[in-house]
C-alpha cells in the first residue's frame, strides 16, 4: 500500500482549501421585471411565472383558481 513520503502540514491542507473555496461564489439574482421579486438568473419567477417577459409556467395560485 502506497504511503506518503512525508506529512502535510495544517498550513499546507488550509492554503489550499482557500484557493478552492475563494473561487466559489454565490449565485447571481436579480428582480423580476414583472412582479419585483428577487430571481436567479436564467429563471422563471416564482411568485408570477414570468421568463423574458412572457407568461412560462403557472403558479400555485392559478392552479388552485382553475381547481
């Protein structure tokens, strides 16, 4: 079985942990044209369904209407 030369350091393991984490961001929002909720980029509002401004999918509310 393959064993390491030699320990790696507390410092070592944590420098490059924050490299790696340092390159992680959040993911970009933005408002809803529409209703003024705040979305993630590329989706379709959730409170009025809307997608470059036009009607895509229908909301809890409209379903339960049409019920």
């Amino acid at each position: 079985m393959a064993t390491p030369k030699s320990r790696v350091s507390h410092a070592r393991t944590h420098k490059r942990k924050s490299e790696w984490i340092g390159a992680l961001s959040t993911p970009e929002v933005t408002t809803c044209p529409h209703c003024g909720e705040v979305i993630m980029n590329y989706r379709a509002c959730g409170e009025c369904g809307y997608y470059r401004g036009r009607k895509v999918v229908k909301t809890a509310a409209e379903e339960k209407k049409e019920a």
